[in-house]
C-alpha cells in the first residue's frame, strides 16, 4: 500500500517496490526502510514493518542523496523528509 502523507487522500497499491512507473527504486540498508524510490522529484519510502510506502512529492535531490548517504536512513527520514514534504 502506498500512502501519501496526510494532505493528499489518494493512495496506490504496491505490493513490491519498483512498481511505480518512472521511479528508480533502491534496497536500502536499515532496520525501518526497506527501499527508496525517486523520480527526480517524488521520493517514495517503503517502510519494512507495515510494508507501506509514502509519496513525498517536491523533494530535492540533494535531499534524495542525504538519506542515501545518512547512517540512520530512519533517523534522517523523520528529521528532514516526514512532515515536510507532502
């Protein structure tokens, strides 16, 4: 299931990343993301425990490549990406 954060009320059903069109997805080492996807302006996150993946529309890529880069790809997530981008 893909969620949009709050603002946006549709959602997209994805059951393995990768299958958005356009999206270029990455497995990621982390205890709660499973993969990231980007379009060079949507990042998606695929969490591990519920399976979920959010849309986080306006993105800039030097924010993309931070999270990739980011030791705690979680930690990085809810600092600069959830509740920011929407």
């Amino acid at each position: 299931m893909v969620k949009k954060p709050r603002s946006f009320l549709s959602t997209i059903s994805v059951h393995a990343f990768g299958k958005l069109p356009g999206m270029t997805w990455i497995s990621v080492s982390s205890k709660a993301i499973r993969a990231v996807g980007y379009d060079g302006y949507t990042l998606a996150v695929q969490f591990r425990r519920s399976g979920q993946t959010y849309l986080h529309p306006g993105v800039p890529g030097d924010v993309f490549h931070d999270l990739l880069n980011a030791s705690s790809k979680g930690n990085f997530y809810s600092k600069h990406i959830r509740g920011r981008y929407r």
